[in-house]
C-alpha cells in the first residue's frame, strides 16, 4: 500500500527531537511538511510585528533545513478544516502526523480535523513532544484534577521518573523524494511581512532572531555559559542583566524552535558530569517544571484566560479606566522604571521576569487597579515568549488572582526600579529623554528642582509626563480593596484556591530547608528583596538573592514610601516563566 504522508506543523516548528514528523516519515512513500496560517493566529489584532517576525523567520529557517535534506515547507493559509479536505484530495493524502497540543482551543480545533480525516480514510498520527510529560496522567494521579500549588505538582513529578529521551534528529536518508513544482514559492512559500499587510518603515533591527538554526546555536551558548555550575559565582546584577541576553531560549522554546525535552536533558547531563553523577535537584529545571505546572493548569480550563467562569480566579471587582490602560501601554505613565519596561516590551518582544513582575503589579493591584485581562491581551500581543496558559497563570499570580494571595506586599515603581537599575541605565537606553539626569533623580524626576530639569533638557510635565498616579496613596488605597475582596469572599467554600496560602507557606519551609546546592542555585533565575522597606532619606539596605520560587511572605504590613521619597516597599517573591535565560 502506497503511504502518502503530510505532517502538520504547528508549535514544533523543528526537525530535532519531533517524534510526529518521525511518524511521518515511518515507511511511507511521500511526505510533505505543511504548515496551515490559521486565521485564528494570521487575522488576530492581538499578535503583534515582533511575534509575526519571529514566526516567519522560524518558517523560512524551517523551509531552508528541509531543502538541504532535498524537501520544502508548504505554506497554506486558509482554515485548517477548509485546507485538509483540499490537501487530502490532492495529494492523495493517507496519513496525517501533528504534535499533541494541550491548550483547550487547539484540543478542539484537532478534534474537528481528527473527524474529517477519519471521514476521508486517512491515519492519523498524534504524539506529544511539546511537554516534558504526559499532563494528563499528572492530572489523573492527582485525583483526576489539575494541581494547583506548585509543591503538590513536583510531587507528582517527582513520582513519575524522567521525561521521555528526545528522539533523533531527521536525516538525509529517512527523507522521501517528494515532487516540487516550479510555483512553489508563489504557492506554498513563507509570505513576507509586506504581504500580510504590516508596514516596516522603520522596523528595528532584530533582536531575536526566529528559528531551529538559532535556537540550536543558543542552546550550545547556553550550555557554554552554564560552566557555572562547576563554580560558586553568582548571577551579576545591573541594567545590562535586563537586556535581552544571546543565550536566551524562552522565545524558542514557545515556538518550538527548540525542544523542552532537549533542553532538559543537555542541563542534567551537565550537572551530573560538573557532580560526578549526582542527581540533579529538581530546581536545576525551575523554569520548564513551572512551564509544566500552567499547561497542566490550563489543560481541561478553556476560561483559564478570563476571570469570569474561571473557576480557580477570584472574582476581584477591576476598575475600568481605557486612559490609563494606554498609557501603561504605550510606556507613558510618568514612572521611568515603567515606561523603560514597556517600551522595551514594544521594541524588541521580550522583557526580564522582574520587568514583567513589576509592569504586571502596577497594572493591577499595585497602582491603576485595573484587569490583569487587559495586561494579558498586550503581552499576547507583543511577548514573543507569550504562550496561552503560562501568560494568564503568571498574570493571575501577580495579580492576587490564583495562586498566590501576599496582597500586601507590592512593587514600588520608584524603589523597585532603584535597586535593580541603580545607575539609571536601562531607563536612559530606552527613555533617551531622561538621558541627561542625574543618577539621583532619573527613577523620579519630577523630585528635581525645576533648574535641574531645564539642565537636563527634559521638564516633566512639558518634555515627559507627570505620574499619572500618587503610588503611595493608590498602593494604600488597592490594598484595602484586596482586603475587602478577600474578607468578601472567605466564607465561600467552592473556590478551591482560598486554600492555597497555607500550602504556600508550607513551601517556603520546606525551601528553605532544601539543599539546592551552589551550582543549582546559580542556574535558578534569582530575584532581589529588600531586607527592609525603604523610607525617605533612607540609604537602601543591601539586597539579597533568592531562587526564584512562589513562596509566601511573612505576613506584616506593607510600609510605604512618601510621595517623594526614593524608597519602596518590600517587594513578592512571585513568579513569571522566562525559560532559562541564566545569564540574567
């Protein structure tokens, strides 16, 4: 019988570590890669130009491995159901291959083109490679519902083994002559951004650039720099560590450029050649195990991305305010340390978990009080590392939404920004207004006298915005409604996460007491917390290093800063999935 193969690319927009596009290849007689522009992803509003970049750049790296191995990459755009039935004809089509995808909009999306290949006589082939296990055996071993604390997940991980090995990249031999029409660019190849309507007049130069070629480049860099392990020195901190850094993978290992699985085994092989063969600690895979914990989460949770109907978010009554929304979101709120965050978010597609922390906290009960809905569309929009259930599990969690409930400790705009950026650095790269201030003024330069200003050629007010907000009153403010909601709603006995805090803090203790070792520590990403609050004219305490877990904090009041003053409040120790990027 004559085997005529497509495989459906998808996320796993690689030739390494895809056991699906190996099912393909298993004996047939033609295979031919397809990647389908869904409307769904191509006409959405929310997909901004440095996430459509980065995926035409994965596509036409894609194209150009699959020509050295004598094949190409087919292009189709239209709607996966209207596409396929035309496909199946064609080409005679009697097998189909794709990788297992777990969030709930594509489990029915597959579940429509499952029917109609059944209803066309043709195989399909589903296998899972884009998680390191089996979500839904996790679920079921947690009494067939989704864990919600990350102690309870590493649990259940820790009993299920090591993932699965990667599977071998595809070679030259196992590649089947497929025929290539002479139109095949004008059919089938990757469209440029012009021809999806996007103009690029002015287009930054890239910064990361999309694809398997550079993922696997990044990947031995990484591997390189994490030498680390087999010494003591730890992470450096300033403004360069919030850039974006050349060994970064979590866009990659969002487009599947690079395999989580890979990933993983290159760190435990590293670790137990630096130790002699120990076992690696789980936090050495901080990042993909949280990773792992959100597309459990929002595996069998399709309003996991709104608070209505969410049945693990609390019901937390948002102001509305569209003004104040655009000007978080265009990097205009009259706070340096925001403005450097979301203006770098817009430029380049990627910003440091603390930048994410400290955006999403003004966002919602911080500051502006406002829908961490709101802040999960934008960074859908413009994350290139945006993934559907770690964006509305992370957003959540800082928001006081799930998981995690320190309502009362915040992100000061000011001291925050002071400590992790003392130099005025990053605010100066991407606010060039603010270049000329001095260090002491540039996190709040409305607190310069007005000749300091003029000096500076920049007046606040005229040249940059005044603060749309006073932080000190409106945190003050926001914390006493965090607590009226939570007063609210405490008798209610069917929100599961109202139990969490305790678990939470049973995690801190037993953290504290693990032995992460030197090595795991200094690949663990680290955040910094004040030992105690800043107040004015204060010299800020030295900071300290924490692994980067969703730990509780002693529950205490949040002091705030003055008005003016350049001092902040303690801040949470929350978590934001970055994946692996241990240069920072």
């Amino acid at each position: 019988m004559v085997v005529n193969s497509v495989h459906w690319f998808r996320k796993g927009l690689r030739l390494h570590d895809n056991p699906a596009l190996q099912e393909a290849l298993d004996g047939a007689d033609t295979v031919r890669c397809v990647y389908v522009l869904d409307p769904w992803f191509a006409g959405s509003a929310n997909v901004g130009l440095n996430r459509w970049r980065f995926l035409l750049e994965s596509l036409e790296d894609l194209d150009t491995s699959l020509r050295k191995l004598n094949s190409r990459l087919f292009v189709v755009r239209g709607q996966p159901t209207d596409v396929f039935p035309c496909l199946f004809k064609e080409w005679n089509i009697t097998r189909l291959t794709y990788e297992y995808d777990s969030e709930p909009y594509s489990r029915e999306r597959d579940a429509a083109i499952l029917k109609m290949a059944q209803d066309f006589g043709v195989e399909t082939r589903v296998r899972d490679s884009n998680t390191l296990y089996d979500l839904a055996r996790i679920i079921e071993m947690n009494n067939n519902t989704p864990p919600l604390t990350f102690k309870r997940f590493k649990s259940i991980v820790q009993r299920m083994g090591l993932p699965k090995r990667p599977v071998a990249s595809v070679s030259h031999q196992q590649i089947c002559p497929t025929h290539i029409s002479a139109q095949h660019d004008q059919r089938y190849g990757v469209p440029s951004l012009e021809e999806l309507g996007f103009k690029t007049d002015g287009l930054t130069p890239i910064v990361w650039k999309g694809g398997e070629t550079e993922a696997l480049t990044r990947l031995n860099n990484h591997m390189d720099k994490t030498g680390f392990l087999s010494n003591s020195e730890r992470p450096r901190r300033g403004a360069d560590n919030l850039l974006a850094s050349p060994t970064g993978l979590s866009p990659y290992i969002r487009f599947g450029c690079l395999s989580c699985r890979v990933l993983y085994f290159r760190l435990r092989d590293l670790y137990m050649k630096a130790r002699n063969d120990s076992t690696p600690p789980l936090s050495l895979y901080s990042q993909l195990m949280w990773r792992e914990f959100f597309y459990t989460v929002g595996t069998n949770n399709p309003m996991l991305d709104r608070m209505e109907g969410n049945p693990i978010c609390v019901q937390i009554p948002w102001d509305r305010n569209a003004e104040a929304l655009a000007k978080w979101t265009e990097g205009q709120t009259g706070f340096p340390w925001i403005d450097a965050i979301m203006t770098q978010l817009r430029q380049e597609g990627w910003i440091h978990h603390l930048a994410r922390h400290a955006v999403a906290c003004f966002l919602t009960r911080g500051d502006l009080w406002l829908s961490w809905e709101s802040g999960m569309k934008v960074f859908e929009e413009l994350l290139l590392d945006a993934d559907w259930s770690i964006n509305a599990g992370s957003w959540m969690w800082v928001s006081c939404s799930s998981f995690f409930q320190q309502f009362f400790h915040c992100y000061c705009p000011v001291g925050f920004g002071r400590r992790t950026d003392p130099s005025g650095d990053y605010i100066r790269r991407y606010i060039p207004k603010l270049r000329d201030y001095p260090n002491r003024y540039i996190h709040e330069p409305w607190s310069a006298p007005h000749e300091v200003q003029k000096a500076a050629h920049c007046v606040v007010g005229v040249d940059y915005p005044r603060p749309m907000l006073a932080h000190a009153k409106q945190s003050r403010l926001n914390i006493e409604r965090m607590k009226n909601v939570y007063k609210q709603i405490s008798s209610y006995k069917g929100l599961s996460l109202l139990g969490l805090v305790s678990t939470l803090q049973e995690e801190q203790e037993s953290s504290a007491k693990m032995d992460t070792s030197k090595a795991a520590s200094s690949l663990s990403r680290t955040m910094v917390v004040p030992d105690s609050s800043c107040h004015s004219g204060q010299k800020a305490p030295a900071p300290t290093t924490t692994t980067l877990e969703p730990l509780s904090l002693r529950k205490r009041s949040c002091p705030m800063e003055e008005e003016q003053s350049s001092g902040g409040c303690r801040q949470p120790k929350v978590f934001w999935y970055t994946s692996s990027e241990s240069s920072q």
